[in-house]
C-alpha cells in the first residue's frame, strides 16, 4: 500500500514538473506571438533580433530539460506502481518503507534539478537584458507566475514553490 506521505510527494512532483513546463512553454510562447490585446514579450522587452534568438534559445533548452524531467518522473512513478504489485507479505511491506524512502529521494532529486534548470534559465534571460528590459522582464515574470518571487540583489529568484498548478 502507498503511504499518504509518499502518495502526496508524487502528487506534488508530478504537478511541480508539469506546472514549470507549462511555464517556460508560456514565457517562450509570448516571444512569438501576441497573447490577446498586450504585445508579445519580445515587443514589450525591446528586445533586438539577436537577443530575440538568445531568449528563445534559454527557453527552448530549458523547457527541453522541463520536459525531460516530466518524463522521468513519470517513468519512476510507473516503476514503483509495478513494484507496489509485488509486495503481498508483511516482510514485504517492511522492504517497501525502504524502497519507499528511494523513491522519494529520486523525486526529490528531479524537483531540484527542474528547479535549478528553470532558475538558470531566468538568471541567463536577465543577463542578456539592458537595466530597462530587465525591469519590464521582472514585471512581466511577476505578471505570469505571481508575486511569490523573492528579490536577490537584481535577479528574479522565484521560490521554490512559487508554480502552481
């Protein structure tokens, strides 16, 4: 049987991975079109043809390494569904708070990898932007993912569990 515990850590990095995609899919998104009446982020950034292409190229990479991660852990989930299926016994069920314990960390390990990848991504997209830009990005940042983001220093550094679904 799943515990709660471990049935609410799948939960929550299966809806953590699909909900930073779906992110960085909306941010890449906005560069190429308008989204309604406002205008695209590349128009409203003032962004030229050069930084147009390094923005796409950030985001592309890591919405790749998003995805990925959304794989992973669903090939994982799967793993220890099958695994659930061979526990019958009562020393069985104490083999699986162990194995249990594995998975979570391996959970775990994918949320910090996808956190640390979409991080990077907005600290590269920063970089690239001129002090203006980079405060209408910030704006923008806020804008689509909500106000749960903590200021360091110049850069937008969202808390971890700043993404919902």
């Amino acid at each position: 049987m799943m515990t709660v515990k471990a049935s609410l850590v799948l939960i929550l990095a299966y809806a953590l991975a699909l909900a930073a995609g779906t992110t960085s899919g909306l941010l890449v998104d906005r560069l190429r079109s308008p989204a309604g009446s406002s205008a695209s982020l590349a128009a409203q950034l003032q962004l030229n043809p050069a930084q147009i292409d390094q923005f796409r190229a950030v985001w592309e990479g890591a919405s790749q390494t998003l995805d990925r991660c959304l794989r992973e852990a669903q090939g994982i989930q799967q793993q220890r569904d099958e695994a659930l299926y061979q526990v019958l016994t009562d020393a069985q069920k104490e083999s699986f708070a162990t194995m249990d314990k594995q998975y979570a960390q391996r959970f775990a390990d994918l949320k910090t990898q996808r956190q640390a990848a979409f991080n990077a991504a907005l600290a590269k997209t920063e970089s690239m932007l001129n002090a203006e830009q980079r405060a209408t990005y910030e704006r923008i940042v806020r804008q689509q993912l909500g106000d749960s983001f903590a200021q360091a220093g110049a850069t937008t550094q969202p808390s971890p569990d700043a993404v919902q679904p």
